[in-house]
C-alpha cells in the first residue's frame, strides 16, 4: 500500500516537468519583467532612431516613455535633454542639464552644456559668468575657451573677445579656430573703419 502511494504523487511531478507536449505555459521567474524591460529598451530604440531622423519632438515622446524604466532613465534623460537642446527649446534642456550637473557636479560637459544653453536663451551674462569659472578651473582646455571667445563675439563684446583670443594664441598656438579667428576680428576691424570714415563725412 505505502509503494502504491508513494507511486502515485511521483508520476504526476513527473509528468508536469517533463511533459513535451503540455499546453500549460510555466512561468519562469522574473520572466514578466524582463519583457517589460525589452518594451521599454525598444522605446528607447525607437527614440534614437527619430533623432537621427532629426525628428526631435517624436523623440522626446519616446524617450519620455523609456524613462519609465529605471536602468534606461538616466540615459534617458539625459538624451532627452538633447533633443530640446536640438529642438531649440533650450530652457527645457537646461532644466534637464542642471538636474543632471546635481547629480554629477564635476562633468565639465554638462557645464559647458548649460553655459550655451544660457547664451542660446539669450542671457549672455549667465553664460560669460560660467564660461569665466571654467577657463579659470580647467585652463588647459581650449575648446571651453574658444567657445567662450564665440560668446563674447556673438554679444558684440570684442575687447573681451580679442583679450581672451590673444590668451588662446599664447596658450594654444596650434588651435584650429585660431585662423577663423583671426579672420573674424579682421573683419570687425574693417567694418569699424568704414563706419568712422562714413561718420568723418
């Protein structure tokens, strides 16, 4: 009697384990989750694809999605703040950019990022006031310098710009924006004298 119980519970588990042709889908664990996650990480997907198709406010939308998901958020994220930077919705990115240099306050790029935002927007003063305190902590990085030297000459502020010019001649003296440089300040300097000499008349 014990032999024929002990029988009987053994084929049924057996049964259920290696049953082939059963209809009954076993869940495995996690398994629900991790077609989530492949949901998500195809928004994701679809979203860098709309930014190389410059399509940036589908991209937004899907990047928006995508940060439902926590390993994708900051990538997200960060993306998406990209795409209103390209988007020319620069105060959205910036607001995006400064939750970002929070959580990461030594990433030179997210500054650097956020010094043009401010100039995009407008707010020149901003933007000098961060380009300053970067050409004084990093001041072995040129590209942070000539894109201050761009501020200062797209605001007009030429004495600025020229004196920090001069400083990338003496620093960097094999820079490559040193010539067009040279050209734009020549070109000033041309239009300024046609301007006294009509002035004169």
């Amino acid at each position: 009697m014990y032999k024929n119980s002990f029988v009987f519970f053994i084929l049924p588990a057996f049964f259920f384990f290696s049953s082939c042709h059963t209809a009954i889908h076993v869940p495995v664990p996690g398994e629900s989750q991790v077609k989530i996650n492949n949901i998500y990480t195809e928004y994701y997907n679809i979203a860098d694809s709309y930014m190389e198709l410059e399509k940036y406010d589908k991209a937004i939308e899907f990047y928006s999605i995508a940060l439902k998901n926590k390993t994708l958020f900051w990538s997200a994220y960060y993306k998406m703040g990209r795409a209103y930077a390209l988007a020319k919705n620069y105060k959205e990115a910036r607001k995006i950019y400064n939750k970002l240099l929070r959580r990461d306050k030594a990433n030179t790029d997210l500054q650097v990022s956020i010094a043009y935002l401010y100039a995009m927007e407008g707010n020149i003063t901003s933007a000098i006031n961060i380009y300053e305190y970067l050409c004084g902590k990093y001041p072995e990085n040129s590209e942070i310098l000539v894109n201050f030297i761009n501020v200062l000459i797209a605001d007009k502020r030429m004495d600025y710009a020229k004196s920090k010019f001069e400083e990338l001649k003496k620093v960097f003296p094999d820079n490559s924006s040193i010539q067009e440089f040279e050209k734009v300040f020549a070109e000033a300097e041309d239009s300024a004298d046609d301007t006294n000499k009509k002035t004169e008349k």
